[in-house]
C-alpha cells in the first residue's frame, strides 16, 4: 500500500511538475495549462464581440457556417479573414500575457 501511494504521489508530480514538456520549450506544463484555460476564455469572447460587431457594421448576422452554399463567397471569405486573424491575435495574446503573469507571480513567491 505504501509503494503504491509513492507511486501516485510521483505520477501527480510528474503531471504537475512546473518543468518544460518538450513540445513547448521553456513552459512548464501548469504554465501551459493556464494558458491553455486564458486562450479559450479569450477565443469566446472576442468571438462574442466580432459577432456584434459585424451585426453593428453590417446590419446583419455573421454567416453560422461560411461553408453553406447558401452564404455568398465574398461574405463567407471576409468572415473567414477577419475573424480568424483577430481570434488568432488574442489567442496568442492571450496565452502569452497569463504566461507573463504566471511567471511573475511565481518568482513574487
């Protein structure tokens, strides 16, 4: 029984162990999880503005699937563009800045 719960206690360190992974090199895999939970976050939202933004600008709702052949290819592509370039930004923004403050309040502590 002993052996058995150092070997959780060792597989719970290694899964939460704040050293690089090697897929993403130099981010501990908490940092990364958080990133991960901050870039969804960010993703929902701005999505949620770009689509009120496009109803206020274009009086319309964005297309639910560009890839309808019932939304025009102009629309389809302009949706596409923009929302893929600003969801793209914040994601990365995103991820970087809670990277940021991760590691600052890691090296306060």
């Amino acid at each position: 029984m002993h052996e058995q719960l150092e070997q959780l206690k060792e597989r719970t360190t290694d899964l939460f162990a704040d050293e690089p992974d090697g897929r993403n090199q130099g981010i501990g895999q908490t940092e990364n999880a958080i990133a991960f939970a901050a870039a969804i976050g960010c993703t929902f939202l701005v999505r949620q503005a770009l689509q009120v933004g496009w109803r206020a600008a274009l009086k319309r709702d964005p297309p639910k699937n560009p890839a309808s052949h019932e939304v025009q290819w102009r629309e389809a592509l302009m949706w596409g563009a923009v929302s893929g370039a600003i969801v793209g930004a914040a994601r990365i923004a995103s991820r970087r800045a809670s990277s940021s403050a991760y590691r600052s309040m890691r090296s306060v502590s």
